[in-house]
C-alpha cells in the first residue's frame, strides 16, 4: 500500500512538473510574438510592412488614344491639386473634380457634366457616355508640357508695329486660344492641338506639331523673348509668337486682352 502511495506522489509530481513546462513554453512563444509584433512597428505606432507606393492621389495628366479609321487623336484629363483641371476630347473644356467625381464645364438640367471616376495605380477609369476609358498617367510633372494649357487661354490681339499691320490686323482680327492650346482666328493657323509641348530654359512654352509647318511660343506673365527687349511693357502680360515655315524673325506677336 505504501508502495501504490510512493507511486501516486511521484505521478502527480511528474505531472505537475509537465504542466508547469507547459505554461513556460507557452509563456515563451506569446513573448516572441509580442516581440515580432513590436519589431515590425516603428516609432509612430504603425506597421513597417510595405504597401503600395502609388500615391492614392489623382494629381497629374491622363492620356488614351483615340482612334477613328486612320485618324488618332490624344484624348486627355488633367488634374491639378486645387481641384480643377482640363478635359481635352473632340473639344476642351475646364473641369473640376472631387474625390469621386469629374465636373466637365457643359451645362446640364442638373448642372455641370459630371463622370464618376476610380484610380488604380497610374490608370484612371472615367465613366463617359459610352462607357468605361481608360486614361494612362504620363510622365513629368509640369501640367502644361503635358498639354493643360488652361492658364493661357483666351483673346488675343496683334501687335501691330506699323500702319500696314495694323491693317492686316482689321483683315484677321483676334485670335482665340482654346484651354488645350488650339488656335482659332488669327492669320489661318491650323485648328488643332499641338503635338509637342516644351519648357524652354527662359520659362516660355514651344509649342510644335508634326503635320504642319507652323509653331508657336507661350510667354507667361514675368517672362519676355530676347526680340521683345523693346517692348518691356510685355513682361507683365501673357503673350504668344506665332510662327509660321520656321521663319522665327516674322513671327507674329499676339497680347491676351480677355481672359476665359
């Protein structure tokens, strides 16, 4: 009997020294987790782990081409970070845009032209009338080499220099500077966007197309070409040269008068 007891005790030992062991183990398995888990946060509280490094803003200029037989054409959304922009179609209109939606500026009974929109990484999806496009972001960050020219449109007039321009000028009348840079009036330019948009080193905008023989140069206000040394009262204008078969020395200066 003593013998059954001796092994009783030694059992129960045993046994609570397993469960004891048990505890420990686990002890130690919930501190390493708890250490990952404070490893794997830095300083502000919030995880390491990687996300997405695509900015969830829309901020830039979108493009998709367009084609119609053998006729392509760049359609785009510019959207800029104060919430307006510029949608270039078969025509251009301003826009404004929240976090859901884009307002063309085309009246409606309901008010302005509105598309629902989603962005997923650099592609965004607008709902237009015949359904889902898709608008790929295009590199660089300058709005209007990428073809926002919203700050520049409006009524331009010549400049004219003698009684016989100034003639000319009765002949043509103004020119009209569309919000993506298309050219209506004037001395017969082409009606359509330019093709290539760059910065040149003095802040003036060159402005060229691959079908004509025709360009033209956007000086913003604060910026004057070296042949209008003589006209300073230009620097706090905007003003454009239009040029015609690369002839930069006959260039034609146009003074914005109205702004749309």
């Amino acid at each position: 009997m003593k013998k059954q007891i001796v092994a009783c005790m030694s059992m129960v030992l045993v046994l609570t020294g397993c469960m004891a062991g048990k505890d420990a183990a686990s002890d130690d398995v919930m501190g390493t987790a708890e250490a990952s888990a404070i490893a794997s946060t830095d300083v502000t509280g919030e995880s390491s782990s990687e996300e997405n490094s695509i900015s969830s803003e829309p901020y830039g200029v979108y493009s998709r081409i367009s084609k119609e037989g053998e006729l392509e054409q760049e359609f785009i959304y510019s959207l800029r970070e104060d919430g307006t922009g510029l949608v270039r179609c078969m025509d251009d209109f301003r826009i404004t845009w929240d976090d859901k939606n884009i307002y063309w500026e085309v009246p409606t009974e309901e008010g302005f032209e509105s598309h629902e929109y989603k962005l997923e990484g650099n592609i965004l999806k607008v709902k237009e009338v015949d359904g889902w496009q898709e608008y790929t972001k295009k590199p660089g960050d300058d709005p209007i080499e990428n073809g926002d020219l919203v700050e520049f449109a409006g009524v331009y007039r010549k400049i004219e220099n003698s009684e016989a321009e100034k003639e000319n000028a009765k002949t043509y009348g103004d020119m009209y500077f569309s919000y993506g840079g298309m050219i209506g009036g004037g001395e017969g330019y082409p009606q359509v966007w330019p093709d290539k948009i760059t910065k040149n080193e003095d802040g003036s905008y060159l402005c060229e197309y691959d079908n004509y023989d025709f360009e033209y140069i956007i000086y913003p206000e604060g910026v004057i070409g070296e042949k209008e040394a003589d006209k300073p009262d230009l620097k706090d204008k905007v003003y454009i040269r239009a040029i015609k078969n690369g002839d930069e020395a006959e260039g034609i200066l146009y003074c914005r008068y109205a702004q749309f």
